[in-house]
C-alpha cells in the first residue's frame, strides 16, 4: 500500500481552512449558497488544471476535472465530493488539530470532548494520527476528507503516467448539505458509466443501499360557510387534514424504525378550514413496498375525503430511488470496490444509508451506479468531529484500486 498520509493530511488541512458552510435557506434561492463554495471551488479548478486535467466549470457551478485514458477500452469511471459543509454547529474558520491518539478521552476547546466510550472505534487508532478541529467548530472531514482523497489520487496518476488507467472524471459539487446539490449538474459533459462519492464514514463502509423516498403532496378544498349557519354544510380542510394524518400508522413512523423498516412521516399541515395542504414524506428499501405505501396514502387521502365530503387532490414526487437499482444493472461498479478491498487486503462490508446521497440522485437521473465510500470520517455535523489520517491515506489507496481493477477488466 502506498503511504499518502503526509501528503493527503497536508491537503485535507488546507481545504478546512476554506469557509465554505452551506445555507439551506438558500437552498433553491442562490447557488451555490455561499461564497465562500466558489472560492474553493476555484482552488479545485486551479489545481486541477496545475495537474493537466481537462478543467470545466460552468454554470451548474460544479467543477468537472478529467484525466484523459491512457489504454483504450476502459470503463470511464467518476469520483465526486462536495466542497460545502453542514451548518448545525458552525462551520466556517475551523483550525484543525493534530493528535497522535494515545488513548482515553480528546479534550478541545470550549469544553468539547471527544469521549472513548461514545467513539467505540477509536481504540483502533491507538499509536495513529487523527485531526479534529479545535473544539468551536466542526471539522469539515464531511467532506473534504473525500474531496482530498480524490485529490491525491489524480495527483498520484498524473505524475506516475507508467500507471494504466481508463478516463477518470472528478466532480466537485456545491450544496450537498442543503439538498440541493445535485439540482444542477453538467450531465451533458459526463462520460462516466460507473461514478463514486467519496462521501461515507467509518472505514470499510460500502454504502450501496438507500431509501426509495417520495413526498406525497395532498390538498384539501373545505367548504366555506357563515360559521353561524354551517351545520350541515361547512367541511373544515383542516378537519379532514388531521383526519388524514390519523390513518397514517404510528408504528411504520421514523420514531418507530430502524435498520430495513421503510416509513410515513407527516412531514407539514398548513392552510385554514378553507384550503389546506398536508405533505407526507414515504421512505422505503424496497421498491414494491414503497410504490405499495404511495397507493395506500393516495387511497387513504381519498377515502377520507369521501367521509368528509371534501374534495382531495394527491400528487406525488419521487425524490431520489435506492441506488441499488442502478447498482444492480452495473454489477461491476460494487465489484470493483470489493475487489479493492481484497487486493488491499482490508475487510470492507456493504451498508444501508437511511436516506438519501448525490450519488442516488445521479443514479435517477442518468443511471449511473454510484455507491458511497468511506472516507475515515466519524461524528458529521459536531463539534466532536474527526478523521484517521492512517484511513484517508487507505481511501487514496482504494481509489487507485478500483481504478487500476476497471483496467484489468478492460473489454
Ligand atoms: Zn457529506
């Protein structure tokens, strides 16, 4: 295994010092976000083209970096990463701290602390370097970690040109965080067939899995009467609205599931007696299941209407499809990482995400497989946030894996 630790810490400490926390309230509105996206957005750019990528970034404000083939017949693969961090605890000025873990509790600044019992896999890393930031901030290893990781791998290609590979596109993406990342993305420039986000967790995590999710969009026209006068006449929307509400079962709630167990949540109720709407989120694994949980909150709503003599309207959006569909088609996409794993003789295993990832939302849009990897990251979105540099530089080593097994599988 090559050693990228110095060089892929160095860089991951750099892309920290970039302000770049999202704002979901602009999500939709600006894009990206926040400023300071595009300032770092632009050092990728630049360092990109200082390798000899072919560079793009246009007005989908994602940068696109490709490292042309050199041996034909190559599945173009893709790496992606998003340059935005989460803005629970703030995110921006993060001074991030070196530790050689020896043990025992981390104590930050501002009374954080990192606590062994609570980061069961910390005892792992014993005699190994970890970063955190120094107590006030988070880190920003969600997901910058991945964005260095990729970044050193290119470094790596480009400058050992002995090394046979096919095309190997690199994203930088905005707005992860708010979820409006993927709204906009250079699908025309893409030539990858299989991609990755380099967005995950704990090492030998494979995210290959997420939820089908759907929002179900219900409006309830009332009947409006002088309130004098209504008896028998006036149908309250809202009435009816919490009518609804209450057919949907409690225990198929998020409160009430974990693991494969798909849910209804009753996501908003707005309006007045006259005109209300209500959105009911649908999350599930499994495809009939959930196209089964979309009917059967259609039917509901309708029913219900019936009863109430209201009139119901349902619309639903399908937000983003488990990913395993796509994945299921290109077999090859998780047979490379697995394959990784062997030849770097690590133990990786396959998780479940419980919601949603860019790369399910490439898998939707274009068909692209593009399962989750892990970066060496713990703790996203807290002040207790951090990452094993001894596993970054094993995540550098697994995308050169996956790219070097796509040549030895070439057609
Ligand atoms: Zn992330």
């Amino acid at each position: 295994m090559i050693d990228f630790r110095k060089s892929v810490s160095e860089r991951f400490i750099r892309y920290t010092q970039f302000d770049t926390m999202s704002d979901p309230s602009l999500a939709g509105v600006k894009r990206p976000t926040t400023d300071g996206q595009v300032v770092m957005q632009k050092a990728l750019a630049k360092e990109l083209e200082e390798l000899g990528l072919e560079v793009s970034y246009g007005k989908e404000s994602v940068v696109r970096g490709l490292v042309k083939a050199n041996v034909p017949g190559v599945l173009p693969i893709g790496f992606m990463a998003h340059v935005d961090t989460a803005d629970d605890v703030m995110g921006n000025g993060v001074k991030a701290q070196r530790h050689i873990y020896t043990g025992g509790d981390i104590v930050l600044n501002g009374g954080t602390v990192i606590r062994e019992n609570e980061n069961p896999s910390l005892s792992s890393y014993i005699g190994t370097e970890i970063i955190t930031s120094d107590g006030t901030t988070l880190l920003g290893a969600d997901d910058k970690a991945g964005a260095a990781e990729i970044m050193e791998a290119v470094r790596y290609l480009v400058e050992h040109p002995e090394i046979k590979h096919g095309d190997i596109e690199v994203f930088f993406t905005p707005d992860e965080e708010t979820g409006a990342g993927m709204d906009q993305f250079p699908y025309h420039e893409q030539i990858s067939k299989v991609c990755y986000t380099m967005d995950g967790g704990a090492e030998g995590e494979i995210e290959s899995e997420c939820f089908n999710a759907a929002s179900v969009i219900i409006s309830i026209h009332g009947v409006s009467t002088h309130l004098g006068s209504a008896r028998g006449k006036l149908v309250n929307a809202l009435t009816v609205a919490s009518a609804i509400s209450m057919t949907i079962p409690h225990s198929e709630s998020p409160e009430a599931t974990d693991e494969r167990y798909g849910y209804y949540h009753v996501g908003e109720i707005k309006g007045t007696h006259v005109e209300a709407q209500m959105e009911i989120f649908i999350r599930d694994f499994d495809s009939d299941s959930f196209d089964f949980r979309i009917s059967a909150v259609k039917e509901l709503a309708q029913a219900v209407g019936n009863i109430y003599h209201a009139r119901v309207e349902v619309s639903v959006k399908i937000s983003y499809r488990n990913m395993a569909l796509a994945n299921a088609k290109h077999p090859e996409a998780i047979e490379a990482v697995m394959n990784a794993g062997k030849e770097l003789g690590l133990e990786f295993f396959p998780a479940l995400i419980r919601g949603g990832t860019d790369g399910a939302r490439m898998a939707e849009k274009a068909g692209v497989p593009c399962p989750n990897l892990f970066t060496g990251g713990h703790n996203y979105h807290s002040l207790e946030e951090w990452v094993s540099v001894e596993v970054m530089s094993r995540s550098v080593n697994m995308i050169l894996a996956i790219i070097d097994y796509q040549v030895k599988n070439r057609k």
